[in-house]
C-alpha cells in the first residue's frame, strides 16, 4: 500500500533537500516542485492546467508581441492569492489565485496585467538581483529530479526542492509607477486581444474584500505588493468600459475547461473534507467528480476515485485528462498492468504530452514485465528530449537501463537527474561513471562529459559561496 495520505507542506521552516523524500507526493498526475522561498513552496505541473494557461495567455502574448515560445506561465502550490513575474518571460500564478478567480476571464486579467510588467521591462532594472532570482528559479524548476530520484520506486510524481528564494522577494516589491504602467499596458492587451476587462475589475474588487475580511498577511500578498485602491479600480473601469470588448462574453470553451482545472487543482491540494464540501456527492458535473476523484484518491479510497472517472469517460470516453488520472489511480493503486491501456491512449490523444508520457513510462516499467521495457525507453527519452523540467522522466530512464542491464546508461540518466536536483556531486561521480563505460566521442559521452563539466563548475561554485 502506497501513502496516499495528503502532504502538508510546511509553511515556514524550510525543508532541507536532504530531507525531501518526506515530502514526495505519490498520487496525482500533478507534479509538485517545491521552491522554497520563505515558506516552501512547490510548482504544480499538470499536462491539462499546462495546456490551458498556455492557451489563455496565448492571445494576450500575440498583441503584447513577445515570442509566445518564450512565455511560460508557472502554478506554485500556494494559497494564497498571488502572482509574480521572474527569470525572464515566466508568469507565476499561486494556486491561491486560480482558486479565488471565478472565471478564466478574471485570471486572463491578471495575465495582462503580468504581461504589462515584462514587456515593461520591469525585471531588468534589478539587474543584480534578478541574476541571483534567475538562478535560483532554474535551479528550482530543474531540481525537480531530486525528490523523485530521491523519492524513488512508487513516486507517481515527485516534489522537487531548490533551495532558498529570498531573492525573489525583491522581485516583488515594484513601483507603484511600474504597477500603473503594468496596468496600463494589460488593458491595451485585453483590448487588442478582444477580451473584455470585466473579469479583472471582478478580481481586483474580489482581492479588497478578501484583504479587508480575511487579512491577507500584508508580506507576501497580491495586495502589498500590488497596492489596490478604489482608485486604482474606477481607473481601470474607465478605460476597460470604453473598450468595445466590454460586453463581450468569455470564450466558453475556456470557460469550461477552466472550471475543470479549477476542481482538479482544489482536489489535488486542498484537504479532501474541503473538496467534498465544495463539490458534494449530488454535484454530479464534470468539475465536480474531477474534484471528488482526487479527493478519494489522494485519501487512499482508489475505487470511488475510478468510479467517478469512469462516469466521466462515459460521457467523454477520448479525454485524454480524464483517461490519464484513470490511469494514475490505477497504478498507483498498484494495478500498473490495467493503467497502461489508458495512458497509452491519453499519450496518443495528446501527442506524446511529455507528462503524461514520462507517467505512462513508470507504469509500462512498473509491470516488471521486460516486454515493455523498450517501449518504456522510447517513450521516456521522447519526454525528456520534449520537457526538460521534467526530471520525473530521468529517474524513470535511468531505472529502465539499469534494469535492461545498460549501467554506463542508468549512470548518465541518473546523472541528468541529479544535476537537476543540484546535487552535484553526485552528478560527477554518476556523470565520471558514465563516461568509463560509453565510447568516447559519442553523444552520450559528450553529454556525460558536459555534465561532468557544469556539475564540477557548480560545485566549487557552492563551495567558495560556503
Ligand atoms: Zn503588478
């Protein structure tokens, strides 16, 4: 039996990496990455919520004329109600926000409004710092291997850990000046993409009333650092209300898929008591039983969590969300051998999502069974080569070779993956292994050789920093 009891992390205190394994989460499609900053926080990836945040800002991203291949919209596993722009293009959206929104519309807002800020260039005038939160926002995104390499055999998804994020508080502290001109700019995107503003009044409004009743802790908050103010709001009424996409109702589709996310997201990190309240046993719509299944999965009760799938893929029987959570109950229930039919079929409706490829290779390796093994290694090297933060598929590589007898392999792939957890010395013991054993001068061992490189840079790096 797998611990399918949920993980509370912590709030303040930071887990050392060393400890992670205690925090590996082995239940849901959603991979957890914690970054630690003050309070530890860990990055959500779900294929599903992925491709629908891809999907929202892609319109904004077009008119705001930045590469659309270079922004890249990050969940974090937090409660609170906050968002923030880093390393680059990357728009972090706490799961705080997307519970509190109430349309995709609402966080589109937020969206722009981030957007504003890097096409405003308000990143590069910390200059230093922003190196430093750079880094350090790789280094987590990458770390991800380490709990899942840590965290081993059953990890259904690991929760990564990087170190400490104190930089990024700096990041958070923008000007009321740089605030306006986010502002102004996220209303010419809502407007040129033909979205209306409604949603992002209903946000800012929704975030004065939760400052004002709950009190929000002023520290880390949407509100501190994105000072609200009616007068902030009856500006940016003004200019949305005059903008022909006012009146315009949201995309539905998005819409809908939104409400999903929403569910699933609220199944997957809130405590299963709140998700069945929120989404009773006589809520029978799809967001609903999405919530419920993740709540009884994540409470070890695998047959109410499939019989709720299956009643979703009576009605939807190609989704490929719907068919790739069956498929992770399934072998984390420890029926690896019945979850492969559908996360086959998920992989090929998605066209080798590399999430949900790298859960289909730990299921087809979990049936010990060694007519899958090579399938196992195609799928997985095709998510590693489509995904790089997506350690999770490292550790599955670097178990299929070493079980199909390819040591100088296993070396490698666990070497990938320990670089992505920052544990660099292992990855020039794994990395110096690895080498011995592959030709000279092939791929592998100039990758071998690369990682040996960057991994003895990193470490004596680390080591004056001491
Ligand atoms: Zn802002």
């Amino acid at each position: 039996m797998r611990n399918t009891l949920a993980v509370s992390f912590p709030r303040t205190g930071l887990p050392v990496f060393g400890r992670l394994p205690r925090y590996i989460v082995a239940f849901l499609a959603m991979v957890s990455i914690i970054v630690q900053p003050v309070a530890a926080q860990s990055i959500l990836r779900d294929a599903e919520t992925e491709a629908l945040f891809t999907d929202m800002v892609a319109p904004l991203v077009e008119v705001s004329e930045l590469d659309a291949d270079e922004v890249d919209v990050v969940l974090l596993n937090d409660d609170q109600i906050n968002a923030f722009v880093a390393g680059g293009q990357r728009i972090y959206l706490y799961s705080g926000l997307i519970e509190t929104a109430d349309s995709a519309n609402e966080v589109q807002g937020v969206m722009a409004h981030e957007l504003g800020h890097i096409t405003g260039g308000h990143i590069i005038r910390f200059n230093e710092g922003v190196k430093t939160a750079t880094g350090i926002t790789i280094l987590s995104l990458i770390l991800g291997a380490a709990a899942i390499a840590a965290g081993a055999g059953d990890a259904g998804m690991g929760i990564l850990a990087a170190g400490q994020q104190a930089a990024m508080g700096k990041f958070l502290a923008f000007s009321r000046v740089q605030e306006r001109s986010a502002d102004s700019a996220g209303a010419r995107y809502l407007s040129e993409a033909g979205i209306s503003g409604k949603g992002s009044i209903n946000f800012f409004k929704k975030l004065q009333n939760y400052e004002f009743r709950l009190g929000i802790p002023q520290e880390d908050s949407y509100g501190r650092t994105h000072p609200l103010s009616g007068e902030r709001i009856t500006l940016l009424r003004d200019v949305y209300q005059k903008d022909p996409a006012w009146d315009k109702p949201s995309d539905p589709a998005i819409e809908a898929r939104f409400k999903r996310v929403k569910a699933k997201l609220l199944g997957f990190t809130a405590d299963p008591a709140v998700t069945l309240r929120e989404y009773p046993e006589s809520d029978q719509t799809a967001p609903a039983r999405y919530a419920r299944a993740y709540a009884w999965h994540k409470s070890a009760y695998p047959d109410r969590a499939l019989y709720e799938v299956n009643n979703l893929l009576k009605s939807a029987p190609d989704d490929p969300y719907f068919l790739e959570l069956q498929g992770q109950i399934l072998l984390e229930s420890g029926k690896p051998d019945e979850a492969l039919k559908s996360l086959r079929r998920a992989v090929q409706l998605t066209n080798n999502q590399p999430l949900i490829a790298s859960l289909f290779g730990h299921a087809l390796i979990a049936t010990e069974d060694t007519q899958y093994f090579d399938e196992a290694t195609q799928v997985l090297k095709a998510a590693v080569n489509k995904d790089n933060r997506n350690p999770f598929a490292w550790y599955q590589l670097g178990v299929v070779y070493s079980q199909q007898g390819d040591m100088p392999r296993a070396q490698l792939a666990t070497a990938e993956s320990s670089m992505l957890q920052g544990n660099y010395a292992a990855a020039i013991r794994s990395s110096q292994i690895a080498m011995a054993g592959i030709s000279e001068n092939t791929p592998d061992w100039i990758r071998a050789q690369d990682i040996s490189f960057i991994a003895k840079a990193e470490y004596e790096r680390n080591n004056k920093r001491r």
